[in-house]
C-alpha cells in the first residue's frame, strides 16, 4: 500500500451520496480496518424510490453514530485519525452536503486535513479493496444506477472514457423495468431475483448497440421492450419469470462485449467491475466465462462493496492523501466528469 514518508495514515470515509450512508476507516499500513453501513431502503420503499429531503435527514441521523460504531469495533481513537474523506459528488445535493459538513466539522476538531473524493471514483478502485487485487492497467466497467462507462485506468486519476451510455444507465433499465414488472424498489435486486426463476428465449428483447463498433451503451429502448411485452401478453407469474430473465440476458449480452470489446481495443488483459450492478450474478458469471476464453482476467469488488459503501471512499481518500485539503477549505460537486480529475502525485 501507499505509504506518505515511510508512516502510515489512517482514514476516515465517508459516503452519503444517495440512499446509503457509509462509513469506513482504511489504513495505509494496515489496509481496512473497518466499515459500517446504513441503508434507507426500507424508508424509501413506501414512496417506490428515493427521496432526497428525507435521504438528507435521515444521513443525518446516521452518520455520527455509524462513526462510532466504526471507531468502537476497530478499536481506534478519534484522534488516531489523521484524514477525513468524503464523498464530493456526483449525488444529491443535500445528501452530499450531509457528508461534507460531517467530514468538515470532524477534520477541524482534530486539525487534520479533508478530501472530497468523486464517488465514481470509489467504485472504480473498489475492486483493489480485494484479494488478489487487479494491477494497473486495467478495463473498468462502472455500472451504477445513474452511470454506464467503460474506462481505460492506468492508475489513481489517470482515467479515459472508453464509451458509456447515451441514455439510461444500466442500473436505470434495471430499476425502471422492475417497474414495469410490478416490482418494488430498489429494482435491480428484485428484477435479478425473479430472473433467477425464469429462463430467457421465450420473449426476445434487442441487444442495443451490441454490434455499433464502438464502445457506447442505450438501455432506454430494451426497457420501452420491455413494456410492450408486457402489454402484449398475459402476465402469469412464469411469463413474468422469463421476461425478467430475457431482460437480464439482453442487458449482460451488451456489458460483457462492450467490456471485452474494450479491453481488446486497448489490449488489456485485466478488467475489473464496479458499481451496484457489479452486484449482479449473471453479469459476474457470464464476463468471467467469456473473459476467460479469452485469456482476460475478471476482478470484482466484494459484493457488499459494489453498492454504495464508506470502505471505498476511504480508501480512494488514502490513495490520494497527499492532496488533502487544510481544515477549512470544501465543496460539493452534485455534477462531476470523472476525466477531469488529476493524477494523483
Ligand atoms: O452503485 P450503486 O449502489 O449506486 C449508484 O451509485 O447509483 O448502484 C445502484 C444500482 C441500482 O440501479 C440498483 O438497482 C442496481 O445498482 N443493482 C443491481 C443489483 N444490485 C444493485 N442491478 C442488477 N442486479 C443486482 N443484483
Ligand atoms: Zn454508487
């Protein structure tokens, strides 16, 4: 690991970005010493989605007593802390703005210094979190629930967009065509669920930009497919099974060779997933049979760290300690290109 002359640095992260807080302590000697979470599924569930006033209030109510909790189970002091990592953006406003308060006021009581960290970021250095971790260079498919991009990393900050989504991102078609099966949210878990029952062939939904040539995504028209199946047919519970399951063929069919496709363009032999719909266990399985016929290696996050989780951020924030800001000085970036950020020292 990345230690700042010859002593480690423990960091404090955290993640409020959405429906998720998190909180995490990574260690530059030690590596991850612990991390907690709190989800809002079950408050957001009742209105069918998030709600950022009450994501904000109830990030809140969390993020303080998840700190101790975190703190208390790894055995570290307060005061070991020597920074405090946030998540910057993209996000809500006010769920973002939760988190860079915390951080701020945490990092000027102990007089060390803070980071806002670019959430997307997080997850595409999530999977280092694991043993074996991938080396640099490396393909990154991100795919979150606002975001489908295929990066080319060659190391902390040294990011090119390779291709990503013209419309919907993939966790979006996900979530909206969950919807559209008369499922709850959050819609990705529940569509996977129910796939799982189902086999796909019998409705046949379009592989979008499968063979365009290059490495950019739509999901918006597979979910306007999947609402015309579901009017032209009699939903019984077996026919919905199927549709589910077509749907996340249609959409694993695409992601795995875009993602092939990109590392061949690059001649990478790695490629690494990140983001919730990493989480998926279709997706995770067919890449890894297809990248294995050709020769390419597969690295994943754990799965409780392709969703929203504090480990990434804290740990994105010790890879970039060196740029940490004095006490006192913070933004949030509710819109953020990851390109734009700089490699780090
Ligand atoms: O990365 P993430 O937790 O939050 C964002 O940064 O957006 O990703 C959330 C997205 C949601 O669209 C959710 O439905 C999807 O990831 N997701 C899944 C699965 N678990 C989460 N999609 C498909 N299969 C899953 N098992
Ligand atoms: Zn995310």
């Amino acid at each position: 690991m990345k230690e700042k002359m010859g002593s480690t640095t423990l960091v404090l992260g955290i993640e409020s970005s959405c429906d998720e807080t998190g909180v995490a302590l990574y260690d530059t000697g030690r590596g991850l010493l612990g991390h907690a979470l709190h989800s809002q599924v079950d408050m957001h569930a009742a209105y069918g989605g998030v709600v950022p006033e009450l994501a904000s209030r109830d990030h809140i109510r969390r993020v303080l007593p998840l700190t101790r909790s975190v703190l208390a189970a790894a055995d570290v002091s307060a005061r070991d802390i020597r920074a405090v990592a946030y998540t910057e953006g993209p996000g809500l406003a006010g769920a973002l703005l939760v988190g860079a308060g915390v951080a701020q006021g945490l990092a000027f009581a102990l007089g060390v210094p803070v980071l806002g960290v670019h959430h997307l970021e997080g997850h595409l250095l999530s999977p280092l979190l694991s043993d074996p971790a991938p080396a640099f260079p490396f393909v990154a498919l991100l795919v979150s629930g606002g975001h489908t991009q295929l990066m080319h990393v060659r190391g902390v900050g040294q990011y090119e967009l390779l291709g990503e989504t013209v419309d919907d991102a993939a966790g979006e078609a996900f979530d909206k065509s969950a919807k559209l099966l008369g499922l709850g949210y959050p819609g990705g878990p529940a569509l996977a669920r129910l796939a799982s029952l189902g086999t796909p062939g019998r409705f046949r939904l379009p592989r979008p930009k499968i063979s365009s040539g290059d490495l950019d995504f739509s999901f918006s028209g597979l979910k306007t497919a999947v609402l015309t199946a579901v009017r032209g047919s009699e939903m019984t519970d077996s026919a919905r099974a199927d549709l589910a399951a077509e749907f996340q063929e249609a959409v694993v069919d695409v992601l795995t060779t875009k993602a092939l496709g990109a590392a061949g363009r690059t001649h990478s032999r790695r490629v690494v997933i990140a983001g919730g719909v990493g989480a998926n266990s279709r997706l995770r399985e067919v890449l890894r049979s297809k990248a294995a016929d050709a020769g390419i290696e597969v690295f994943y996050p754990q799965l409780s760290f392709c969703t929203d989780n504090g480990a990434m951020i804290a740990f994105a924030g010790a890879m970039r300690v060196a740029a940490m800001n004095p006490p006192g000085a913070f933004s949030v970036q509710p819109r953020w290109d990851l390109e734009s950020l700089p490699p780090a020292a």
